[in-house]
C-alpha cells in the first residue's frame, strides 16, 4: 500500500465523470455511471477476485475467498461510484501537494483559497500529501477514496496470502448521492453476516447512527393577471411561499446545528407569480422529533390554507432512509471490531453520528447491518474537497486488519 499506488488508482477514479441525476427514473441514473463500473468490473477479475458480477442496473459485486479452515462469518466492504449533483465532477483535475506545509493552498483553477484558517481540519495533515481540486468542480473523493481503499485492500489481502481472512464480500453501488444506492442492492446475493460503508471523512471516523430522512416539495398556487389590472385580482405565489419559509424556525437550518441537531433544509426553489415549488429535506436523529417535523410541515400547510380560505399551498413528504442505529445495536460486536482495528493500527476512534445518510443505512433495514468507516476526504460536494493519501492508506489497513480480527475470532 503505498503512496504511488493509492494516489494513481484514486486519481485513475476521479476522472470518470459519474454525477447522478435526481430528475432520473433509471438505475443508473446517468449513463456515463456505466464507465466507471465497467472499469471496476474488469478490475475486480483481473486481480483475481471471485464471483466478480455486475447486474443490469451497474451493482458490482464481488468475493474474496476465506484462506482459513474454520468457520468465520463473512463480512463486506461497500461503497459508491457516483458523484453528487451539487458540483460539477466533469474534467476533474487534482492537484497533488506533498509534504503539506500548513498554509494556504491556491485552488489554481480559480481564485479559491483552500485555508486553513477557514477549514481548521487541514492543520492535522502538515506533512502529508494531500489531493485536491483545482477550484472548479469537486473531487469525488465521496466515495472513490472509498473505492480505491476497498480495491486496495483486497489486492494486498491476495497478494499476502499469509495474511488469515475469512470470505469477504465487496460491493460497489451506484446513486447513493440522490438517495437510491441501495434501493436495488441485491442483500440476499451478496449473502454477508454485515458490512462496512466505506464512506465517511476524516480519519478515524466510525458512525453506526444517522439521520431520519425525507424530503418534501411544498407547492404555492397563485393567480396570474396583468399586473395594470391586478388589484383584488392577482395572487402571488411566490409572497405565499416566503411567508412559509418565514414561519420555520430560522434557527433549525443546517448552517444552525451540529452533533444530533435536525434541520429544515430548503435546497431548491421554482418560482413565478402563478406557481412557486419549494424543495426542502428534513432531517433528525431521533424518530419522534423526525415525525413531529413532518408534522410542523402539515400544520403550517392547513393553517395557511385556512387563513387564504381556499387551497393555496399542497405538500407531499416522502420518507427516504431512517436511523441505523436501532438496526445495529443488537450486533454491536460489528462496531466494536472496527474499532478494535483502529486501535491496532494507533488510530483513534472518532465514534458520532452521521449528519446524513450512507447505503449502510438503508442496507441495515434490508437485512445487512452496516456501519460508516472513515474513507479520509473532507469538504464533500463542493471545490474545496480533498483527501490526504495517508487517511486513504490508513483505511485500506483498516479493511485488512477488521479482516484479520473477524478470522481470528472464536
């Protein structure tokens, strides 16, 4: 595992445009998705893996075979090759910074400033070689760290036959940056006691709770009239809508909150005088405090109807993931060796909750328990995103050494 092999098989990843589409109805969501599968299909055989399969709908799986005698459960690492909507992934360009020196670094694409004055969790890497972007798209290290930490891991774990494993199970996925990563993950087919996302940031990272989940589009009716004729006539739709976003707290907004805090997220607004469509997620780790979210939503909608006397507002919330938490508890065991592999390899254990979701937390309610490990990368879906190579070793030693306990375990 080292530098040269991370950086290249990472960077060979990044450069496969593989942005999801939420307007979509396909599995994928985008075609361009296909090249980066095809790429990590043809991998996986020719490194020697077993069982290499990809389905129609581009999830990869794949097996590493046990090299013990004894039963040993089997376990999988997981993780997504596609890119978020939010930025643009097109044209990647990384920049390579060795021996980072603990100052600013020009994103020379632009006229960005990657700070550490402004993103104080660069400090922890002086000294390392951190990969970047240039300042105009993002880099996709959610979740291609993660790829290349999986893909490393089995290659050395084939390569170092001496090293005792039990079966492990790889899989990769597609869409999991809108919401579908695991809708059509075939549980039973991949056929793993549990498994590990490889999907979090910074080092050290273990997360078995996140958010409840849904989103909501809350649509305003207006009526459209000459505005030189309006008076008594004209109904604004887009006024309805601000005294909407105008009765939410404006304290329970992402920017607001931290650690188990939920939020009201609008992300996106259509507006004209006749229609206007606000675009909101709502987040919470605790169930009660998620359903009564979606509550205070269906309030406001009535009471506004109620005071227009007519229907001006309709919303539809759907429900999206929920909290793994109460799925992998009962199996703590699973949290426990990933930490415990952590330790082994002196990296402290950061144990919080997700401030968002991963496949591992629509996978733990399909069968597969799954906590987040670390994959290294900070500043997720935005140009100031980077990764330090050294996280992205530390989480293929993690890999190989949860691989080592679980074989050796009685």
């Amino acid at each position: 595992m080292t530098h040269q092999e991370i950086t290249e098989r990472f960077i060979s990843y990044i450069t496969i445009d593989t942005e999801s589409d939420p307007a979509s109805d396909t599995t994928p969501s985008t075609e361009k998705q296909w090249d980066l599968a095809r790429k990590l299909y043809q991998e996986l055989i020719d490194m020697g893996m077993s069982d290499v399969s990809i389905d129609d709908h581009a999830y990869i799986m794949a097996t590493l075979p046990s090299n013990v005698s004894h039963d040993v459960p089997v376990i999988g690492f997981i993780s997504h090759f596609d890119s978020t909507p939010d930025f643009t992934g097109k044209n990647i360009k990384p920049q390579i910074i060795k021996n980072y020196d603990g100052g600013d670094i020009p994103l020379k694409g632009s006229d960005l400033i990657l700070s550490p004055d402004y993103f104080e969790d660069l400090k922890q890497y002086k000294g390392q070689t951190i990969i970047t972007t240039d300042g105009t798209t993002l880099l996709a290290a959610d979740d291609k760290a993660g790829i290349t930490e999986i893909m490393t891991a089995v290659k050395h774990l084939i390569d170092n036959p001496q090293i005792k494993h039990g079966a492990i199970k790889v899989g990769f996925t597609p869409d999991e940056e809108i919401g579908r990563g695991a809708h059509k993950f075939d549980v039973e087919k991949f056929d793993a006691d549990w498994a590990y996302t490889m999907d979090g940031s910074q080092i050290g990272e273990l997360e078995y709770e996140n958010f409840n989940a849904a989103g909501a589009v809350v649509t305003f009716h207006g009526k459209i009239v000459h505005p030189g004729y309006a008076k008594g006539k004209m109904v604004n739709s887009m006024y309805i809508a601000t005294e909407f976003v105008d009765s939410l707290p404006r304290l329970e907004t992402p920017e607001h909150t931290e650690g188990y805090q939920g939020f009201f997220h609008l992300h996106n607004m259509k507006g004209a005088v006749e229609k206007t469509e606000l675009h909101y997620i709502i987040r919470d780790h605790d169930k009660n405090h998620f359903d009564a979210r979606k509550e205070v939503l269906y309030k406001l909608v009535a009471d506004m109807n109620a005071q227009y006397e007519r229907e001006v507002v309709s919303i539809e919330i759907k429900d999206q993931y929920f909290n793994m938490k109460e799925k992998v508890e009962p199996v703590m065991h699973i949290v426990n060796i990933a930490e415990q592999a952590m330790k082994d390899l002196d990296i402290e254990p950061l144990i919080k909750p997700i401030r968002g979701g991963t496949d591992g937390s629509q996978l733990s309610y399909m069968g597969l328990p799954c906590p987040n490990i670390f994959a290294g990368g900070h500043n997720f879906h935005g140009p100031y995103e980077y990764v330090p190579v050294e996280s992205m070793i530390a989480a293929s030693k993690v890999i190989v050494r949860i691989a080592e306990l679980v074989a050796i375990a009685r």
